[in-house]
C-alpha cells in the first residue's frame, strides 16, 4: 500500500502540519529492525549507528534553523519590544510587594491577594483571547501596556501613603486598595500575555512544531527576568540614610547609614544614634522608570503596529 498523507489546516486556513502514515511498510520495517537486534547481527549495530547520526543531524538542523529565525528582521523587531517592555513597571510590581512587606503587611494578606486574584485570571483569559482574535493581536496588548504602567503609578503612591505598621482592622480601605490594585494589574498583565501568545500562534512555523513558539516565549520570559535584577540593585544603590543622634568617638563621626552593609548600621546604634531615611531608591527608582516607560510604550505601539501586518512569508526561514 502505498504512503497515504493527511493534512491538517487551522481556523484562518493556514497549514498546521501533516500526518503520514506509512502501512504494512512501516511494520515490515520494525519487524526487520527488531530481527537485527534479537539476532545480534552487524546490521542491527549499523541501524543503532545511523538512527543516532541521523538523530544528530535533525539537531544540528534545527538549531540551524533557530538561529536563522533569530536574524529575521520582523523578529529581531519583535525581540526587542519583548526586552523592554517591562522597565515601566518592573520596580513597583517586583519590589512594591516587599516595601509593603516592610510597612507591616503581612505574608498572610499577600497570599490572599494572590488567592483572589486567582479566579479573574481565568475570566481575563477569556476576555483577552477574544478580543485578541478579532482584528490586531496587539491591540488588547497595547491597552493592557499603558493600565499596567498606570497601576505602576498607583502602586508607588499606593506603598508611600500606607500607614506604618497598619493591620488590616486599622485600615481596612488601604487593604481593599492593594486587593483591587493586585486585581487591576492582573487583568493587564494578562491582556499583554494572551495577546502576544494569540500573535505568537498565529507566526510560527508549523515546519518546526513547537520549537518556534519555545523560541518567542523563553524571548518574552527572560524580558521580564533581566530588568529585576538591576531594579533590586538599583534601589539599594538609591537608597541613602543618616545616622542621627549618635556620640562622636574621640572626635570621629560614627559611619555612615546604609542598607547593604550591616556593620555600618550597627556602629550608628552602637554609638546612640538612629539611622533615618534620607531617599528611599523604591521610590525614585519607579517614578522615573515608569515616566521612561510611557516613551517605551509608545515606541513598543509603533512597532507592533507595523509587524503585525506582515505577510506570513516574512516570519519563515526559507530552507
């Protein structure tokens, strides 16, 4: 019987991949390769060899492959809206939480957050995977941006103004404030990820199975990883305190305050003295990363505009 081939087409008509299906041939081929290795001939040993240099080949191929997909322009565009489009609200969304933290929430309320949460995620998703199927993938994308970079804003202003040591019965509107800010940026940071997944499906290359949209997800995964570290750095380097009140040791000012170094701290209280917050890194760092952040997203809405009605030919590797 001859090889019969069967292919599979999507909703927009695109070409998704193919099935093929090899009849008796493929059984024969077994029962061949089964016989060579139960009767302990070369030619089991020989098939071993070439299965594995073929299986090395197909690697190196797809590696091949990746990297060619990497110097596409549309996708080296692409990369580079994925890079920076968190530096707005990175600070306030990575580092709110544990200026909170410091004020007295407690780990139990910031569970509950999350746990609230929870449920709207799976309502955003819907909402967002349809309004991304109509029209432009990137539009839910570019609103859900600019509310993410909103709530950057509040959240920042949020965390300055909550009361210090506050439990939830002291001020039980500032806890409704970070649950409903908490749901706010949920809601946008899902509008950003089901849209750009909608746009991810709809470009990969059916040829390379998943390995395409692997590709453009780790891409958009490690946009939101690099910039913390350089937040959490940034503001213990922004960060700066005084030491107030302290007895001079034989005429020598004790050291200075700082966060990082806690000998430092201690020689301050040693000596009497208290360290106070002259400006706090949190803070400065976000307002002024979250102001760059609005030229980044108009930039980011340019470019989204202008690749995402790129033809389908200008996203494949001709091979």
């Amino acid at each position: 019987r001859q090889n019969d081939t069967y292919r599979f087409m999507d909703g927009r008509g695109h070409d998704i991949g193919q099935i093929e299906d090899y009849g008796n041939g493929s059984i024969v081929q077994n029962e061949l390769h089964g016989s060579g290795r139960r009767s302990g001939s070369s030619f089991g040993s020989m098939d071993g060899e070439l299965s594995g240099m073929n299986c090395w080949m197909i690697i190196k191929q797809m590696y091949r492959r990746l990297w060619a997909v990497t110097t596409l322009p549309n996708i080296r565009r692409l990369t580079a809206v994925l890079l920076v489009s968190k530096v707005g609200s990175i600070t306030a969304e990575a580092a709110g939480i544990f200026k909170l933290m410091e004020k007295g929430v407690t780990r139990e309320i910031i569970s509950l957050v999350v746990l609230i949460e929870f449920p709207f995620e799976i309502l955003f998703a819907i909402f967002a995977g349809r309004w991304a199927s109509r029209g432009h993938p990137f539009s839910p994308w570019v609103y859900g941006y600019f509310i993410r970079l909103i709530m950057a804003f509040i959240t920042t202003s949020l965390v300055a103004t909550f009361p210090m040591g506050a439990g939830l019965k002291d001020a039980p509107a500032f806890y409704l404030l970070i649950v409903l800010a908490g749901v706010t940026t949920s809601f946008a940071s899902t509008l950003m990820f089901v849209s750009q997944g909608t746009f991810f499906a709809y470009i990969s290359d059916s040829s390379m199975g998943g390995t395409y949209l692997t590709l453009l997800n780790t891409i958009a995964n490690f946009g939101y990883a690099w910039p913390k570290f350089f937040v959490f750095l940034c503001v213990d380097l922004l960060t700066f305190q005084r030491c107030v009140g302290a007895h001079q040791n034989n005429g020598v000012p004790p050291m200075k305050c700082s966060i990082n170094k806690s000998l430092e701290v201690s020689s301050c209280t040693t000596a009497g003295g208290t360290c106070v917050m002259i400006i706090d890194g949190f803070y400065l760092l976000s307002v002024t990363l979250s102001s760059v952040g609005i030229f980044i997203g108009l930039w980011c809405k340019k470019i989204l505009h202008e690749i995402e009605i790129k033809k389908d030919d200008t996203w494949r590797v001709r091979h």
